[in-house]
C-alpha cells in the first residue's frame, strides 16, 4: 500500500494543476493580508488578536483548492484515459483507490501548511511594519492553524470520493459547485433553514475554519465533515470496484 501511496504522490508531483494551485494560493494569501490590513474604515484598530482571523481568511478556498486536487487525482485519470493502465498495473482497484484518498488527503494538508506558512509570514510582517507586537504561539492561532489543515485534507478525501462516483471531471466540478452555490447558498437560504443546513457538507467543513455563528461547534464540525469524507471514499470505492472501466 505504501508503494501505490507514493506512486500516487509522484502522479501528483509530476502534474503543473498541483504546483499551480499552490502559486495561486500563496498569491492568494498575500492579497487577503494586504486586502484586511488596508482600508480598514470602521474596523477595529490591528491588534495582536488580528493576526488568527488574518492567517484564517484563506481557509474557504484553500478548501475548495484542495476538494479540486483531489476530484482531479481520480476523474482525471478516466478523463485522460490512463485509468486502464493504472489497473493493469494493480488489479486490485480497492487498493488504487485507498492509496488515491491518502495521497489526496496528504496532498490537501501539504497545501494547507505551505498557504498557512506562506499567509502568516506575510500577516507577521505586516503587522510588525504597522507596530503591531504579534506571537505565533498562541492558542487561537493554532486552533486556526489545525482546522484549517484538517478541513484541507478531509476535502481531498472527499474530492477522491466524488471523482469516483461521477468519474467524469467537469461533471464532477460542475455537481460540487452547484451543490455548494445553488442546494446550500441559495436553496437552504431560501428555506430558512438554517439547523438543516449546518449539518451539510460545506457547513460542516467551515465550522472546521470559522465556528460560531450558525455553524457547529469546530470539533462538531470536524466530526461531522470527516463522516461525509468517509461516505464518499466508501461508495466510490465500491462503484469503482464494481463498475466497467470503459
């Protein structure tokens, strides 16, 4: 398993998506510093407190960024036609997709910890230029620092999960996208139905980065979220396994 592990690492490794997501979100992350540390009329002045909820602004599409990787490690090898080949290799599909969610999951926190590092180095510095005294050792910055991490790898198990239901990548976005903007945004907006409506994926996935509000609790949250991941990594498996390649 070790060995299909890495084989999947270096798929990954070797993909331009992978290193221009991270670009993209360390881009990212210095403009959310620069955007709430700047015009800041009617906000609270900076302080020490600034820095948790500026290394956590990124957190929602960091977790979408790594939903993506891990949507695109499974439905882009049926979309590239490399699928057959990969079970030539190792007909034991059960055992590619596990070592599909662990590489995805391993990728998503890899992601996370470089936009993570890349967000507090910046936020750190721009704080310190604006005479604000900041400590990296502090509860609610880890707190930040570990939902954060957390949310990142579930969506990369979960990115796996979906690509091997739907097998087909656009359709797979497209389905994500809808379900997120359309079914939670929109739908359960319109429902007011709020206590159903925490209990969903996306929800339960941003009480990981930002609790309070609506939202579960974050240790509800990360409970909840890494059961749907677990749901999606079991049936697509089975579909994977008992479904024609072709």
């Amino acid at each position: 398993m070790t060995r299909l592990v890495r084989a999947e690492l270096a798929k990954l490794r070797t993909t331009r998506t992978v290193y221009g997501v991270t670009a993209a979100m360390a881009a990212f992350a210095v403009l959310t510093v620069a955007a709430n540390t700047t015009d800041r009329q009617g906000a609270p002045p900076l302080s020490a407190d600034s820095l948790p909820p500026l290394v956590g602004a990124p957190a929602a599409l960091l977790s979408g960024a790594a939903l993506l990787l891990g949507i695109l490690a499974m439905a882009g090898e049926f979309r590239h036609h490399t699928i057959t080949q990969t079970f030539l290799v190792t007909p034991d599909r059960g055992r590619v997709v596990g070592a599909k969610l662990v590489a995805a999951a391993l990728t998503g926190i890899a992601l996370a910890v470089v936009t993570l590092a890349v967000t507090m180095a910046v936020a750190v510095a721009w704080l310190s230029a604006k005479g604000v005294a900041v400590s990296v050792v502090d509860a609610d910055l880890g707190r930040v620092l570990l939902g954060t991490v957390l949310a990142a790898g579930l969506c990369g198990l979960v990115g796996v999960g979906v690509g091997a239901l739907l097998r087909n990548q656009v359709a797979a976005l497209v389905t994500v996208l809808v379900w997120a903007l359309l079914v939670e945004g929109l739908l359960l907006d319109l429902l007011h139905a709020p206590s159903l409506a925490r209990w969903l994926p996306s929800a339960a996935a941003a009480a990981l980065t930002s609790p309070g509000g609506a939202h579960l609790p974050r240790w509800g949250g990360g409970l909840v979220f890494a059961a749907y991941g677990f749901a999606f990594a079991i049936l697509g498996t089975r579909f994977v396994v008992r479904r024609d390649v072709t």
